[in-house]
C-alpha cells in the first residue's frame, strides 16, 4: 500500500509540474504576442495613418477641383485613386475649432471651443485658451493602440505648457503651436510669426522654407518609423498668411498679373509638390498599399479684407462664413488595401468622421460612450452600409449657426431672417427660399435651435471686432467662376 501510494504521489506531482509547464509555455506566449504588439512592431494588419491637412485652401484651387490656373499633380493624382467626397465639410469655417473638432471626433462646440484662439479675452480664464484637457485626442487614442504618433507642422490647439502635442497624445512634434509662421524666418528668442520651431526629438535645424521643410520632416518620421505603425498628422500652414513663396515658384505663375493670387498659386504649387513627396516616401518604403491617406483643407479659402488670394468658386462665401465657401472643403481618403479607389462619394461627410474612421481601421473600437460625432465611414465607402453616414449636419461660429438636412440648408444670423437654401439646385447658394417654403424653415430652425439650446457655454472667445467683421462677410460680392489661365 505504502508503495502504491508514494508512485501514485509521483505521477501527480509530475502531472503538476506537465499542466505547469503548458500554462506557463501558453502565458509567455501569449506574453510574447502582447508585448509585440504593444512594441509596435509591424503587424501587417494594422495600416498606417496619414492625415494631411492644408490651411485656408480655396476650394476650388486644385486642378482635381477644377481649377485651370494652378497645377496640383500630386494631390489630383491621390483623389483619382482614392474617394473624393464631393460634399465634404469642416465642422467649422476657420482653422482652430477646426482642428479641434477633426482630432476629436467630436464637434468642438459640444466642449466650448466655439472660436478661434486669439489673446484671452476680458473676463475669462487664461488656463482654458486651448483644447480642454478633458477632451482626448485621436493620436491619444491610437498610442494606447500601439501606434508612433506624431504631429509635423501647425498645432493651434493651446500655446500654454499643459496643451502642448506632447501631452495630447504625439510622440513626437516638430512645428510651432500659433495659427501661423514666417515661411522663412525662425528665431531662437522670437515670438509670434517668427517664433522658434519646437521640435522634441532633435534639435531643429534652419528654416529653408517651411513648407518643403514640413514634407522633408515628414518624410523622415515616414522612414523612421516604417517599421512599426504610425500615425502622421501632416499639418501644412500653406497657404495660410504671410502670403510667402520661393522665387522659382512666382517665375512659375509670373502670368498671374494679381500679385496676391500669383503668390497664393505659388504657395499651393509648392504644397503640391510636398504632398507629391510624403506620397513617393510611402511608395518607395513599400507602405503604400496599406496606409490610409486623407486629405483635407481646415476651412475655406479667405477673401475680401483677409484674403489671401484663394478662390472658393463655384462656392459663395469664404472663411469665417457658414456659406458653402467657407465650410465645403477639398475631402480626399486613400486606402488601396481596402477601399475601392477612382469614385466619388456624394452623401456629405465631415472632418469629424476621421477620429472614429482612423480608430476603426486601427483596430479599436468605438462606442456610443465615446461620445463621438462622427461616424466611421469605411463601411459606407465600402457597401457595408447603404445608408447616407449623417442625417444632418450643424455649425456654429461666433455670431453665425447652420444645419444642413438632405440637400436643404439653413443659415442663422442675428441681424436678419434665416436664409433657406436647396443646395443640389443652388450650391452658389443664390437664391434664399425660406418664405417659398415656410414649414421647412421653421421645421430646420426648431432642430437648429434645440441643438443649440444644449451646447455648454465657450470657455473662450475671440475679440468681438471680428465677429462684427465676419458678420459683413455674408454681404460680400464673391467669384463664382474659376479662372481660365
């Protein structure tokens, strides 16, 4: 018995040790998997992220676009194998709102980031100048998923320490963080336009001319990083004011008799040409297949008192407008692995879409708690859903609020009656037809109101000069017709 006993002792210590053995095996391999995946070593399935976003482009001054004036290869070329989205918006008509809503996912006024950053105004707090710190952001979101992260370029999103990209959620950031740069001049002590480049991973070095700087920089990120997940935000300043271009790129348009609009083709001319080298990177490191590219202008082109030579026809209105000049922008996605590239997509999307869109092919996962305006539009890209992404469609900025409802638009502004227009018919939004059809302007204002009625208050605002000035921008005379030379 004594014997039985002590070899049946044996067997199960060795089955012990055997079962040990496997789960041991089995969690180091598990282990092994998560930690590579956490490493951010390259897996196949997971794409790159490429968001390239030009600042107050006009929207028609691309050739893909239509314009006959300024040759833009490189980004028609991205549009033709890719979707275009014919009716494709930013969530407001100037660039820091813009961009807040476009790296949240959410529309900005949902979080009291309703205008554009400007000195702090008279009665509020300097400690909320920026994107509020309760907001995560899209690089936030696909760190944690094990993704490099990185901001070339503008920020614009808080100049403060405590908004700085490296603590929104960027690896790395090589830019300036105001809502504009000299093209040319960087100094170590400077402040406003000619501030220092801040730059996080290397010392930076001169300023040749910051757009083709900002493509040499994100080319290098590219090549750094392509061995491992990355998400690029490529945030040109062009052609954002001071209106600034290369002798060899004037020569170029040196037919353009209008000096502004001949430095204006210029200026695009050259972010064409850096888009074409982000593009060529990715071919030539063998990323292109399987990154995922968009392509967008944060706003309208400006005109009349602030412009900077942009033309926004076949569009009325301009930057700092809710009009279709000011809030239709140039909307391309790329994405050879997965979407059928050469069509247009003609339901509207917004620059709110990208957050949820770049999670989702990242391998997240994105919920009703994320509180998340925009939608993933990959399954409508392709044929999952069949349905149009968005219902309907708001704005607000300053003085001015909008919706958009099928092919209807409203416009609110506090000096006149709402302004009804039918946009499949008007897109020159020409003809106001809210007393031809009474119950649709009055249906679209109660919706309008209601959405208004639960926004927060701003934890900021502009100087209120310029929301007087951009009130008579919607009386303003505009080009409708691109220029033929």
């Amino acid at each position: 018995m004594k014997l039985a006993t002590a070899l049946q002792y044996k067997s199960f210590c060795a089955a012990i040790i055997l079962i040990t053995f496997l789960f041991a095996n089995a969690y180091g391999q598990t282990q092994k998997i998560e930690n590579k995946n956490l490493s951010g070593t390259k897996n196949a399935a997971l794409p790159n992220l490429v968001l390239i976003v030009a600042d107050d482009l006009g929207y028609g001054d691309l050739g893909i676009q239509g314009s006959k004036q300024i040759p833009t290869p490189n980004i028609d070329q991205l549009a033709r194998e890719g979707v275009i989205f014919t009716n494709g918006y930013a969530s407001s008509s100037v660039c820091a709102p813009s961009r807040a809503g476009m790296l949240t996912g959410k529309h900005q006024a949902g979080f009291g980031f309703n205008d554009n950053l400007a000195g702090n105004q008279p009665g509020f707090d300097a400690n909320y100048l920026g994107l509020p710190l309760s907001e995560s952001t899209l690089a936030n979101k696909l760190k944690s998923l094990g993704y490099a992260t990185g901001l070339i370029g503008k920020w614009h999103l808080g100049a403060a320490p405590h908004f700085n990209p490296i603590k929104r959620g960027f690896d790395e950031f090589w830019g300036f963080l105001d809502g504009g740069h000299d093209y040319v001049t960087a100094k170590q002590n400077g402040t406003g336009m000619e501030s220092a480049i801040q730059c996080n991973y290397k010392k930076p070095d001169l300023l040749t001319y910051m757009t083709d700087d900002i493509g040499n920089e994100s080319m290098d990120f590219i090549k750094r990083h392509k061995n491992h997940p990355f998400f690029l935000y490529a945030a040109f300043n062009a052609p954002h004011a001071p209106l600034q271009a290369t002798d060899e790129d004037l020569k170029r348009f040196s037919h353009v008799k209008d000096k502004l609009r001949q430095t204006y083709c210029a200026m695009v001319y050259r972010l064409d040409q850096n888009i074409g080298k982000i593009m060529k990177t990715l071919q030539e490191q063998g990323l292109e297949r399987n990154t995922l590219v968009v392509f967008i202008s944060d706003n309208g082109g400006p005109a009349n008192s602030i412009s900077n030579g942009s033309i926004n026809a076949p569009l009325r209105g301009q930057k700092t407008t809710l009009l279709e000049g000011g809030i239709r922008v140039p909307f391309f996605l790329k994405w050879p692995a997965r979407v059928t590239g050469g069509k247009k997509f003609i339901a509207p999307v917004s620059a709110l879409d990208i957050c949820p869109t770049f999670i989702e092919a990242a391998g997240g996962l994105v919920s009703e708690k994320d509180h998340y305006t925009g939608v993933d539009i990959l399954p409508y890209l392709t044929g999952q859903e069949k349905k149009a992404p968005h219902q309907s469609m708001e704005w607000r900025y300053t003085a001015s609020i909008a919706m958009r409802e099928g092919d209807w638009k409203l416009i609110r502004l506090p000096d006149r009656l709402p302004m009804l227009y039918h946009l499949s018919e008007d897109i020159a939004e020409q003809h106001d037809v809210s007393l031809l059809y009474p119950d649709k302007t009055k249906s679209m204002l109660k919706k309008l109101g209601t959405w208004e009625m639960k926004l927060p208050h701003s934890v900021f605002h502009e100087p209120v000069e310029w929301r007087i000035r951009h009130l008579g921008f919607y009386d303003a005379a505009y080009q409708l017709v691109q220029p033929q030379y």
